[in-house]
C-alpha cells in the first residue's frame, strides 16, 4: 500500500464486500511482481446484500479490482493500475474462458485531470457526480471521491479517501444511528486505524486531525459496550429470579440507549418485583 490511508481503505472494502463474496487484499496478480489493493468477486446469491452498501456495493456488481488513492494518482500509477489489470484479466481467462471479464475501479481523492484525458473518460450515465468511465473496450472506470454527493449512499466509498474527503465521511459517519449497517463496515477499520496512528504517533497534520476526529467514535464504542453489558445483566438477573423475561420486555430492554436507565433496570431486576420491573420498562420504553 501506498500509505497508511490506503490501508483504511483496504480495511473498508474488505470490512464491507467480505459477506457477499470473496474477498483478496494485497491480491497477487499472476506473472506479475505487483500486488492489486482488492479483488473481489460477488456471490450471485447476496445481492440484496451488496443493495445495502451503497455505491460500494455498486462497484461490486461485477469481478473486480478496487485500487484506492488517498491523494491523486499520476498518469505513471494510472498506467500501472490499468497494466495489472490486464494481467488480471488474462489470467482470468486462461482459468476459464467462460469466466466474466473483470473491472477495474480506481479511487481517487483529488480530481486526476492527465489520467481522466489520457483514458478519454466520460461522466458514467445514471451513476453519481464523480464517476467517470474509460474505454469499454479497457472495462476501467475511476471515481473522484470529492466530486461524489455527499450523501449517506457514498458514505462507504468516501471512507476510503483521505484530506477533507475521508475528515467530511467521518464526520457523516459519526452522526449514523447506533444500528445503521454502515457502522457495522466502518467502525472496525477506523478504530483500527486510529489505533495504529496513535501507536507511532501521527507523522502529519492531517494524521494528527484524524486522531482527534475520530476519538468520539472511540467513547461510543465504549459507551456501547457499556449498555450492552448492561442490558445483559438485566435480563440475566430478571431471569435468573423470575424466569424467562417476556420478548417484548427483552427487545425492550436490548433496544435502549441511555446507560442510566438501563442501570435502574439492572437495580429493580436484582431487587425489585416482578411487576416493578415490568412497569419501569414499560414506563420507559413509551417515554
């Protein structure tokens, strides 16, 4: 990888393809000394699954390789990309014949004017602002991540940018609900991320930005431990005193948010009645 961005964006397609298909990071390109960031290839069968993602699972319609710039690509790492991908696409087909021609996506952060002239592209008909296809006979597009809307359906794809891009994702991500399946994708890599970062230490401006960026998800991601915990314990207690909590007061229970409540729960269930635990859950979930 080309840095330690690229490597979030790795992490993103990974975190979000690897149910509806396979999944290849750092895929060796065969007779080549080259490594392509992502291959993937769907699973007929997921996909509703892929519908879920976004623009991503967009991308991920056809045999793929998915190569992530956090900065702008020159026309040389252009020109590489489009290299393994004819690589890969032989050795598609030497396999089997049958097989579906891949399709090469490159991401880009900033807008690369040499390499959108050099692959005479044009805007993509009925895909968003910012997705630009080359020569149908190269089955190669690239998407200018900037230029994408910034709207929850690019959300994913967006993450694997860098500069304002992947600052503006992050902020967009953050104000998801706790339920949405774009935390379930993202959450992991950008903890992981962040992670790393402060280990070393960040060596930029925009690193350091990130870190502080991202340390509210790092206290939701505690915090949701903690209610998780919580609501555990309160229906293990409740159980283990009454028998089995009813599914509505259970979903109850699993659905709430705020940490307080769910301690008063956990309180009444240990010592409480079994009515005065039904009517603070009750009283709560109707508030």
């Amino acid at each position: 990888m080309r840095n330690r961005f690229d490597r979030l964006a790795k992490d993103v397609a990974q975190e979000g393809l690897t149910t509806t298909g396979k999944v290849v990071t750092n895929a060796e390109v065969a007779g080549e000394t080259q490594l392509a960031d992502v291959w993937y290839e769907p699973d007929p069968a997921r996909a509703s699954e892929r519908e879920r993602l976004g623009l991503l699972g967009r991308l991920a319609e056809t045999a793929c390789t998915i190569e992530a710039y956090s900065d702008t690509p020159s026309a040389e790492e252009a020109r590489a990309c489009v290299e393994k991908h004819l690589a890969v696409w032989r050795g598609r087909a030497a396999r089997d014949r049958a097989a579906e021609a891949p399709f090469l996506w490159m991401l880009s952060t900033g807008r690369p004017a040499a390499v959108l002239d050099g692959l005479c592209t044009a805007r993509m008909a009925g895909w968003p602002a910012g997705v630009y296809e080359g020569p149908g006979l190269l089955r190669t597009a690239l998407v200018v991540l900037s230029e994408l809307p910034r709207e929850r359906s690019t959300l994913l794809i967006r993450l694997m940018g860098g500069g304002r891009v992947l600052r503006e994702a992050i902020e967009d991500f953050r104000r998801l609900p706790l339920d949405a399946p774009e935390r379930a994708i993202g959450l992991g890599p950008l903890l992981r991320f962040r992670a790393a970062l402060a280990e070393v230490g960040p060596s930029t401006p925009e690193e350091e930005e990130i870190v502080m960026t991202t340390q509210e998800l790092v206290e939701q991601f505690i915090e949701q431990g903690r209610t998780q915990e919580a609501a555990q314990v309160t229906i293990e207690l409740y159980e283990a005193r009454f028998g089995p909590m009813p599914p509505a007061l259970r979903s109850a229970v699993e659905a709430m948010r705020d940490l307080p409540t769910l301690r008063a729960w956990r309180l009444l269930a240990g010592t409480g009645t079994r009515e005065d635990v039904h009517a603070a859950i009750a009283a709560g979930r109707s508030s």
